[in-house]
C-alpha cells in the first residue's frame, strides 16, 4: 500500500491546551506522526511517497476563501497583537450572540473556532496545508487507478467545518480529499469515519448533499466531545435527506459490545447507497487505552475492521485522523491496513 507522508507535520508542535480545566501539553503531538512513519515501514508498507502540491482551489471547494484566509495571516497577525506564544481564543459566539466576524485577532479565533484544545502556532498553517497535499495525493493515487493507499495526514481533519476549526483539526483532509474524487470523475463518494470522536466538521460540509454519504461510528454525543452534533436523527437536509448515517455509542463499547455491529451496518449502508470509492477517516483512539477516550477496541479488533472495510470492495484512501496512546498507535494502524490487505487479497 502507497503511504503519503510528510515530514512538515512536525511544524504543528502547540506548547498547550486546555483540557480538564487545565492548560498542558497538547496530546496530539508530533510523536503520533512519527510513531505510525516507523511502524509502517517496518511493516513493510510503501512506498513513503512525498506529497505532491496542489493549488488553493481544492481547498475552497470545501472551506469557505475568508476562513482560509483567516487562518493562512492568523499566526503573523496574533503575533503583532501578543508576541510569539499559542493563539488560543478568549470566548465564542454563543446563544444570544451575533455572528459577525470581528476585526481584532482574538475575535476572529473566537468566532472560526469551536474550542480552546486547538493552539496555532508559527508552523500551524504549513502545517495544515501540507497535510492538505498529503491528502490529496492520496486521492489522485486512487483517481489514477490504485485500489488503496494511505493518507498519514497530521495535523487530523474531521472535526474541521467550511468555516471552523477545532478538535486538533484546522482544514478537513479527509473532506477536501471526498471532493476532489467527487471533481476527478467519482459520481458518489461515501466518508467512513470510525474515530472516537464524532466528525462533525465532515457532516456538516456534506450534510445537504446527495452525491457524498457520510457514516460515522462513534462516542456519544451526550458523553463525549463535540457533544453538540452526532446523534442518530442526524440523517441529512434537503437534497442529502438519507445520506449522513451516525453511530454514536456508549462509554465502554468494545468490539463484541456493539462497535462490530454498528460498523458493520455503516458498511452496508454505504454498499447500498452505491459508492464508487470510499475515504476512511482513520482515527485509533478507540483503543482500550487511549488517554482521552472511552472504548475498549484491542490491538487485533484493527484487523477485524480493516477487513470489514476491505469487504465493500471499493478504491478506499484512508486518511489519519486521531489516535492518542503513542505506544499502540503504530501497531493498531498498521494492524487496519494489514487487515484491509489481506482481506483484498482474499476477495
């Protein structure tokens, strides 16, 4: 399997976040990137292939010009208000408030963000925008005829809407990668998200569209962050009435206690709908001992759900999304793909 990497990744390196009422040391960190690098080649997988550059349009066809634009001059302008620190944002645009983009920088990260865990630093949007090109790689291997490749994106996407970012996430790859098979010749694209946490950057890009199917298994939304979008009655608007299928599940869930099955049913929704490829929003903080999550996946369940993944029989790109236990994180990712693999193989 082609894996698409960069080592630029490393330029996103926040110094904090707050979480749990605290401010300390972001978990989605360098590390994770470099952790899955190393397994994967070890596993075999290849060729690490450098991502190609892709213009700015492929972006604005999912994520509205002024955010870009706001998060491209974020960093220069946060600095000339505050000196070199983390830009985090002061407060939100909540019930009773307007929305009305303001003009000073801690009330534009206000308004185009939708929590305090996601700092921007001076390499954010190199970042961001390199993990774009990954993406999209990704995507033209599957456009150019490959059945699979591996998108090892970071920083991670789904929670990033067309006009906000948060959850670790800044432009939405996975997304941004759904739309560019969408304008290469796939009629309909479906988004497979098995992360933790609920993409509800991803939903609500899709959420009134016909021509992407959008299934998610994930935490609960009355337990678990984002908390505000990703329960069951979730179905689409409009002309994407049908297409946006969620699986939100309880603390606790292991595989045999219902993870394999609402997986499995978010397979089947997306065979019947008709898909002509798939991306995976590949997050492995599902795992039993995942630091800020609460399902009870082990190390071998990843092979169990690449070889679901593996049963649609389509081109599938999977894109990384989270994943927070550092010491697993390499062997659960390559225990999916090998799992998808073989799988392939066998069909």
């Amino acid at each position: 399997m082609d894996v698409v990497y960069s080592e630029l990744h490393a330029l996103q390196n926040g110094a904090y976040e707050l979480i749990g009422g605290q401010l300390q040391p972001p978990v989605e960190k360098p590390e994770r990137a470099e952790t899955i690098r190393a397994a994967v080649e070890a596993a075999g997988f290849g060729p690490l292939l450098s991502p190609e550059s892709f213009p700015d349009d492929t972006i604005t066809r999912v994520h509205t010009p002024e955010f870009v634009a706001f998060l491209s001059t974020a960093w220069d302008r946060w600095v000339e208000a505050h000196g070199p620190y983390d830009a985090l944002p002061l407060n939100w645009p909540v019930r009773t408030f307007r929305q009305k983009i303001p003009e000073a920088i801690d009330g534009l990260l206000s308004y185009y963000s939708l929590d305090a865990g996601t700092p921007i630093t001076a390499g954010t949007w190199k970042a961001a925008r390199t993990a774009v090109d990954v993406a999209l790689t990704g995507a033209r291997l599957i456009q150019d005829g490959k059945r699979h490749a591996f998108a090892l994106c970071r920083p991670p996407g789904h929670h990033a809407a067309a006009d906000l970012y948060g959850g670790y996430c800044f432009l939405n790859n996975a997304a941004i990668a759904a739309q560019y098979l969408r304008d290469n010749g796939a009629a309909k694209v479906a988004v497979l998200d098995v992360d933790y946490h609920h993409g509800n950057g991803t939903q609500a890009i899709f959420y009134d569209r016909a021509d992407v199917f959008f299934a998610s298994v994930h935490a609960d939304p009355l337990q678990e962050y984002p908390f505000f979008l990703g329960y069951a009655d979730e179905t689409g608007t409009g002309a994407g009435e049908g297409c946006n299928a969620n699986y939100p599940l309880r603390w606790g869930t292991g595989w045999e206690t219902g993870y394999a099955d609402a997986l499995d049913d978010a397979c089947r929704r997306i065979h019947g709908w008709g898909a002509e490829a798939v991306v995976v929003s590949l997050g492995v903080d599902t795992f039993e001992q995942d630091p800020i999550s609460q399902f009870k996946l082990t190390t071998p369940d990843y092979t169990r759900m690449g070889e679901r993944i593996a049963r649609l029989g389509l081109p599938t790109l999977f894109v990384m999304e989270g994943g927070y236990d550092v010491a697993a994180l390499g062997d659960n990712v390559v225990n999916t793909l090998t799992g998808y693999l073989n799988a392939s193989v066998v069909a």
